[in-house]
C-alpha cells in the first residue's frame, strides 16, 4: 500500500515507547502505538500534536485483541516492516509471598504477550522475506534478583523466545534483535539520581530509540540479535 517503511510500537508508554514512536515517525516511517490505556495513549498524541502517529489499544496478553491491532494496521497502512514488543508488568514481591494471579499475570503481559506480537509480525514478514522485530530486555534477562521473580521470569522467557525466533525466522529474512537496557531509564520518578550520580547517569530513551532504528537499518550480512544498553555510570 505505502512505500514508506511501517512500524508498530506494542507498550507504549511517555518513556521508551513514545521515543521510540516519535523516533521512527523522524525516520520517515507510519507509525502505529499500542497500549492498553486508551486516555493515556491519546493523552501523549495530542500533547505533541503527533496525529500522524495512529493509537491502538489492546491487552497485549489477549491473541484477538493482538490479532485485531494488526489486521487494523494492515488495512489502514499496510503490513509493517518493523515491530517492537516493550510491553511489560511487575509486581513485586518476595518468593514467600507472591500471590500466584500476580505472577502469572506478569508472565502473560511479558512473556505470552511477546509471543502474540511476535509470531502476527513473523507471518506477515516471512511472506515478503524482510522485517525486523524487536524485543526490550532487562537486566532481568540475565539474572534474577531478590524481590524481581515476578519480572526475571517473563524477561528470561522473552530473552529464550527471541533466541529462537532469531534462529529459526533469520534464513527467511526476518531479523529479530533483543535489546537488554541494564540500568534506570531516565524520567521523573529517577531524575534525582542525576544529582547524585552525574550528567547522562541514566538511560536516555531517545538515545535507546536510536540503538532500535539503527538495529532495524543493519545489513543482513551484519546482524545483531543480542545487544546490551547502559549508561556509562552502571556497574557491570
């Protein structure tokens, strides 16, 4: 339908998810957002008059509302070139007392629903032979930390399911990348560490949002699939 590159956001919130959206709009592609939040999805488009940039809504965790995301964005735009999961869900808590319905509704936000997206974008771009998924890791994808079962779990599941699609979709073209952000994600709630720690202590999201489109942009004879992000005051 469109000759410029398509793109769909699902977890799109005023933090990476909106940088990344605006960040690919900059590029010259359509971009569509998903959240589950409608007032705050509109809330984020109409604060920047971003109305070129198209809302969806939907439960990430839910195969019709996934499948309704993308056949509406095939009919209004066209079968997207690039896709990115950042959807998530935590709840903290310790193993002693982790309510089970938590934990497995943090599986299915972070988890099944990576699963969802990825495997509608996969069936559209293994017809055409090109397109890039992209999956946001944690620091959670490598280990798990007293109190974060209830994220470790979906984020090392992600990391596996990325894994295998990127072996199995990558001879038919599709590049699928998994994009591990170890450290604090700058945004109001951490704007004071900036004080304690110094300038660019924390991530910036449009400077994660340009890791994405360049992942997106690389020469298949050069692929990435597995690529870590953290600001230079992070120990690792």
């Amino acid at each position: 339908m469109s000759e410029r590159e398509i793109a769909l956001v699902f977890g799109v919130g005023p933090g990476l998810g909106w940088a990344l959206a605006r960040r690919f709009k900059t590029a010259g592609m359509q971009v569509g957002v998903v959240a589950r939040d409608e007032a705050k999805l509109s809330a984020l488009i109409e604060s920047e008059s971003n109305r070129e940039i198209r809302p969806y809504v939907a439960d990430v965790s839910s195969s019709e509302d996934v499948l309704r995301v993308f056949e509406n964005a095939d009919r209004e735009f066209g079968e997207p070139d690039l896709v990115v999961f950042n959807a998530g869900a935590y709840q903290k808590g310790n193993v002693l007392d982790i309510d089970p319905a938590d934990f497995e509704r943090c599986w299915r936000v972070g988890c099944l629903g990576g699963l969802l997206v990825g495997q509608a974008a996969a069936r559209r771009m293994v017809k055409r032979g090109h397109g890039t998924i992209i999956f946001s890791g944690a620091t959670a994808a490598l280990r798990g930390g007293a109190g974060f079962a209830n994220l470790a779990v979906p984020k090392f599941g992600l990391r596996a399911l990325a894994q295998s699609m990127a072996r199995e979709l990558g001879p038919r073209g599709v590049h699928v990348g998994f994009v591990i952000i170890d450290g604090q994600i700058e945004c109001e709630r951490y704007r004071h560490l900036i004080n304690e720690r110094g300038e660019d202590s924390l991530l910036a999201p449009e400077a994660i949002a340009e890791l994405y489109l360049q992942l997106h942009r690389q020469h298949r004879s050069a692929w990435s699939h597995e690529v870590d992000a953290r600001p230079w005051s992070e120990k690792f």
